[in-house]
C-alpha cells in the first residue's frame, strides 16, 4: 500500500529531575546544597532519506516518544541529556500541526531536518536553586515534560512531471515506454491506484515522472481517487495532460480537456499556472485525426503532442520537448517556510496563566503554566510544597479563589491531583 497521509503524535522526552543533596563529607561540616541538575529530554527529530518513498514506517507509529533525561545527583553532578529521537521520512514531507494546520516544517532535500517536538529542560537541583535568602533549599525540581503535539504528516511525491488526465487514457502505457517504471496497465478505469514515479533518460540530462491515477469530474471534492492525489500534482514542476484523442470510450477529448483543467484549478488555482503540455495519445485509432481537428479549432495557439503510446510512435519528441521545460523551470516553493509557527511550548498561549472552574464543593485549576509548575514540583518536603504554594499565590490564584468564594477545606484541584484549602 501507499501511504501519503498519516497522523501521530509526538512527545518529547521529559527532563531529568533535578537532585536534593547535601554535603557531607569527612571533615566538611554538613551543609549546603549538594543536588545537581537534571539532564535534557531528547527531542523528537524528522529527517529525510532518500531510499524511503512512502510513509509506512509511521503507519504503524501512533505515538512517538522521546527519552528522558538523566536525574540529576548528589555531588552537584549533573545528570546527561537524552538522546534525540530520528525519525526517517521521504523527500517531499510537509510537516502540520494537526490541530492548528500550521505548517512546522517542508522537507524537500535528502537529509534535511526539522525538530518537531522540543525536549524538556532538566530540572534544577539544589544547588543552582539557591539563592541569597534561601542558600539551602530543601527542595529540587523536577524535570519538565517534553513538548507534545499531534502531527499530520503529508508526503507530495517529488517529480518534475506529472502525467494527468482522465482514467485509461493512456498514462501508465507513456509512463512505461518513457521510462524505468513498470506500471499496471489495463482497459478498465483506475487501473492505477497509487502515483508510480519512473526516470526518463535523455540526452541533455534526466527527469522524474510522476503517473498520477486517473482523474473524473469531481475530483477535487474527493470523487473517485481525485482528491487523494490531487496533491501530488502540487510538487511537479510541469503538467502533461494526456488526452484519449482516438476517443475509444465516446468521449468528446476537448470536454475531458477542460474538466480536468477544471478540477485541477478547483483543488488549487496555482496548478493552473504550471507549465502544461498536452499530449494526445491513440493516433493509431480511426477516429484520430477527426478529433485532433476539432480539438485544435478550439485551442489555435497550442503545441498539441500527437502520439501512440501503444507504438512507441511520436513520444521521442514529447521527451525532448519535456527536458527542455524541466531545465528551464525553476523550482516551486509550495510553502513558505520562512514565517514558521514559532514554536512554543504547549499548545495555546493563554492570556491569564491559569483558569478556575467550580463543580461541586472543588475548585478546578487548568492553564499552561499551573500544569507545568505542578508537573515540575517535587512534593516529597514541606518547603517544596511551600514554594509551590507560594507560586501559585503570586500567580494570583488565591485572589481569585477567594473572590470566587472558596472556604477553608474545599477541595483544589490540579491535574490528577486534590489538596485542601487552607488560609
Ligand atoms: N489503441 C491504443 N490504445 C492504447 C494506447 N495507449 C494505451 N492504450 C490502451 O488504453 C488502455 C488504458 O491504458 P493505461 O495506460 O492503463 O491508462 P491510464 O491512463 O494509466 O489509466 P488509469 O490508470 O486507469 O487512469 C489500455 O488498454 C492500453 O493498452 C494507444 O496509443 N493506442
Ligand atoms: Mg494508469
């Protein structure tokens, strides 16, 4: 099967928990902070390869993680950053943000990289959190959580030319006399299911082809295979258009013409802006040169390609003809990757840090920085619950708590935890 689409999700690794420690050593008289720092979880990385064409490997990958970071210990040692986490990729990979539909990262070179999800830092140890009032903090912090998103990951096939047209005109027969590709060919409709790419050698150099399955009106809003496909035409840098002209199905060649114009221009204008050639196959049916006529009173100013594909008969020229446009178009750049997101961590950012509900007698605390604050708070001393306590206080959480009507004993409620409230 061929894969172009797959969603994940991706979590960085967590940081390493910063250590609690204190001296104590031979002839050193006990005291001071001791604790090293935790070590950085690993980011979560997407590369290119080459040798991958589709994107199977992540089928099967629902959610990644990152590793953690090493725990900081005792001695003021640090603990060791956690290794990245690569995932291997096609060329032609345009990284989203699932939910926002942002574009992280459009992957067009072999080995090229992107980090999708940050790490978290290393928690501090008591070391590197003391300060002039509290120079021996009995307390550490943890690690923070990695960066976690959903993904799309979308594959657009890189080729230079991307034969399009209605289904058994005749694309796969080119495809296979031009090239390498050894595509299905057959007289029923979508005979083709999955774009075959083949190289074509020519005397001035070589290109890729892209055989797209075949297209009917519709397709742009997902009739037939259409849609699925549709953007794989975006990366080619030129459209051949094949045309039945011998019109073995009754067709009228010009009306198919301008549907699949139609619906490329449907799916995206700018594929209407590519360089096209039109190449009209079954010269050796009856009906050939009646339709050609026809089909050239409509379109006077067009270079129109007459072929037999089946009888290797006029495709020496469309390849001429086809290098030449390659090497004279320049590359496409299908997103603009220089206004990035930026990358933030968490998904939204919240102009108040925290937000409270009430249900029943508890009251639900919720918001980025809260979580991540709770999430690195180390509860197994009372001065880092103090210094907890404290932060949420300069947050203002108590005022707001307060106004909303909490009373002493009511229950308080952060993630998958509950305390009471006291004054
Ligand atoms: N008479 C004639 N038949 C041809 C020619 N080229 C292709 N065919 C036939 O047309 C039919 C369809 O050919 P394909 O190459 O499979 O067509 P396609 O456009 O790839 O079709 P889909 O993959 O279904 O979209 C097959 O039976 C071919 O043998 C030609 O030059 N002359
Ligand atoms: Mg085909």
């Amino acid at each position: 099967m061929f894969y172009d689409e797959v969603l994940v999700e991706v979590e960085a690794g967590r940081g390493g928990d910063g250590c609690m420690a204190f001296r104590r050593e031979k002839y050193i008289p006990m005291g001071g902070p001791f604790g090293g720092n935790g070590g950085k979880g690993g980011d979560i990385i997407f590369v290119t390869d080459n040798g991958l064409k589709t994107l199977i490997d992540l089928r099967y990958q629902k959610i990644i993680k990152g590793k953690t970071g090493a725990n900081g210990e005792g001695k003021n040692k640090n603990g060791a950053g956690a290794p990245d986490t690569i995932i291997k990729v096609p060329v032609g990979t345009t990284i989203k943000d699932a939910e926002t539909g942002a574009i992280i990262a459009d992957l067009t070179k072999n080995e090229e990289e992107v980090i999708v999800a940050y790490g978290g830092r290393g928690g501090r140890g008591n070391v590197s959190l003391a300060t002039r009032s509290n120079p021996c903090p009995s307390y550490a912090e943890r690690g923070e959580p990695g960066e976690k998103r959903k993904i799309k990951v979308e594959l657009r096939m890189l080729a230079d030319v991307g034969l399009v047209g209605m289904p058994s005109v005749g694309k796969s027969t080119i495809l296979s006399m031009i090239s390498n590709a050894n595509p299905k060919i057959a007289s029923y409709h979508f005979t083709t299911l999955s774009p075959n790419l083949g190289v074509v050698v020519t005397k001035k150099g070589s290109f890729v082809v892209a055989d797209l399955p075949g297209l009917i009106e519709g397709a742009s809003e997902g009739v037939g295979l259409g849609h699925k496909f549709l953007k794989h035409v975006e990366r080619t840098k030129i459209i051949a258009h094949v045309i039945d002209m011998g019109a073995e199905e009754n067709r009228d060649p010009y009306e198919d013409y301008q549907i699949i114009r139609k619906e490329l221009g449907e799916f995206s204008p700018k594929l209407l802006n590519k360089p096209e050639i039109i190449i009209a196959n079954k010269k050796d049916l009856p009906n050939f040169n009646d339709n050609l006529t026809k089909f050239k009173e409509k379109l006077p100013d067009r270079q129109i390609f007459a072929i037999s594909a089946f009888n290797n008969d006029g495709l020496e020229e469309v390849i001429n003809n086809l290098q030449d446009l390659v090497l004279n178009t320049k590359d496409e750049v299908l997103f603009d990757t220089s206004v990035q997101e930026k990358h933030v961590l968490y998904k939204f950012k919240q102009e108040k840090p925290f937000n409270i509900v009430k249900e029943n007698n508890a009251y639900i605390i919720t918001g980025d920085q809260v979580e991540k604050l709770f999430q690195m708070t180390n509860f197994n001393t009372d001065e880092a619950y103090y210094r907890f306590a404290n932060k949420l206080r300069h947050m203002g959480i108590d005022d707001e708590l307060e106004k909303m009507g909490i009373q002493e004993g009511d229950i308080v409620k952060i993630m998958d935890y509950e305390f009471e409230y006291t004054k």
